[in-house]
C-alpha cells in the first residue's frame, strides 16, 4: 500500500523535487559501513527525494550560526522489501541522517507501515562541510491500514500549512516537536501540541521514563536469579518504588 506523502504533509508543488536517489549515489559518495552496505544492497526497494525547502521557493528564511545550519530541510522516503520495519529502519534512517549534511525528515516505509525520524545536526567544528548528529527523534510504527485518534492528530500537525515559517531552524523544530509528541501520546493517549518549552520538558520525562521502565526490567530478571527470600524483598521494594515514579511521570506528561 502506497501513501502519498505529499498530500499528507501537505507539500506546494513549488518545493517538490520527487527525484528518484539511487543506491549508486551512497555507495560512490560515501564510505558505508558493512551493515549500511547490507541493508543499501538487500533491504532498500527504492529512495524517494521527495522535496527541498529552502528560502527562495518557501520564502521560508535560512539560519545559519557557528553551531547549526538551517539552509535547507530535505524530505526523504525510503522504501523497504518485505522485511520488518522495525529490523532495518534504524539503519536506513542513519543512512540519510549521517552522509546528507541537511536537516531532513525521513520516512522509512514498507507495504503496511512506516516510521517519521528527524534529528539534530550540529555543525562539526574540524570540518564546516560535515554534520554531527545529536539526537535522533523517530515516531512508533505507524500503521498504513489503520489510523487511530493520535495519529491523525499527528499528521495533521505536520501539514505545511500550520507549520512555524518564523524561519527554517523553527520549520524544522515543528516536525521534531510532532514526533515527541506523538511519543508522549502514546503513553497519556492523547496528542497535544505544545511550545518548544514544554516539548523539552516532555522528553526529558520520556527519556527519564525510559531509563526507569530499563532498571524495573534489571531488577525483575535479578528477582528471578535470587535465592535469598530478604533480598528478593528488598529488589520487589526497589521495583515498586520505580513503578510509582513511571506513574508520577504519566500524570505530568498528561497535565496541561
């Protein structure tokens, strides 16, 4: 099942390029990794540049300062086979991410699913021409066949339309701010659009939440390997108090 992105975000044909990448372009521009290479070679069908949005046809303005470049915000779709998209998407997202210097969102796809991933490139200091990459933002698997309440929220969110064209840097900042939203909806069930302030503070509960859900995990496989009855009382204790910080943190994502 093909889904047209264009139309989803809503894209002025007065950016669209929708130029087909071939898998020539990385592999004679680029030192792949073996892993890159593999799933360049085996998992990707076909690479889609889908639009370039740059001041002179979005009349979006550019900001450029010694530590980030917003000149452009490319959109790329990357189409895989049959595989699972969870196997491979975080490969081909690093693909696109790591060797095209430009802001970007990707959309990673198979028949049934896709995945939005956007993330934060910093000037590299020993070389102007190169990007450091940050952090890395990317959306569940969504699915193509069935479209709940957050994630039509969601899309709606990226529409052109009702983007921040303050400039390209808060452009690209609506897209990364779509995505951590739809994060915290998956765990408040409901999408909110929120300032940038408020969208910092939201994933920083996420990624504390993250880390406690990890150490929950660890101690209920040393409950498991534990022999001593007090010791298993003492991690059953650790978990409920790292349970009851999770919940904590629900209900602020949840607040308004």
């Amino acid at each position: 099942m093909s889904l047209r992105y264009k139309n989803i975000l809503n894209l002025p044909e007065r950016v669209l390029l929708e130029k087909k990448l071939t898998k020539a372009f990385f592999l004679k521009n680029f030192e792949l990794s073996a892993s890159e290479k593999k799933v360049l070679n085996s998992s990707i069908a076909q690479m889609e540049w889908l639009a370039s949005i740059k001041p002179n046809n979005s009349n979006i303005q550019s900001v450029i300062n010694d530590l980030f470049a917003f000149e452009e915000v490319q959109i790329m779709v990357c189409t895989i086979g049959n595989e699972k998209l969870d196997a491979v998407a975080n490969t081909c997202i690093q693909l696109f991410q790591k060797y095209i210097p430009y802001q970007m969102l990707v959309i990673i796809e198979n028949d049934q699913e896709f995945i939005v991933n956007t993330c934060e490139k910093r000037i590299n200091q020993n070389d102007k021409t190169k990007r450091t990459i940050e952090n890395y933002y990317s959306t569940k698997v969504l699915s193509k066949l069935f479209k709940d309440d957050t994630t039509d929220a969601f899309l709606k969110s990226i529409d052109f339309a009702v983007m921040d064209k303050t400039n390209l840097e808060s452009f690209y900042q609506s897209y990364i701010n779509s995505i951590i939203q739809l994060n915290s909806a998956s765990v408040t069930g409901v999408f909110q659009k929120r300032t940038n302030t408020r969208t910092k503070e939201d994933l920083e509960l996420l990624n504390k939440m993250e880390e406690l859900e990890k150490d929950i995990s660890k101690l209920a496989n040393q409950i498991k390997a534990e022999k001593q009855q007090n010791q298993k009382v003492t991690l059953n204790i650790a978990i409920h108090q790292k349970r009851k910080l999770v919940e904590d943190i629900k209900i602020k994502l949840s607040q308004i």
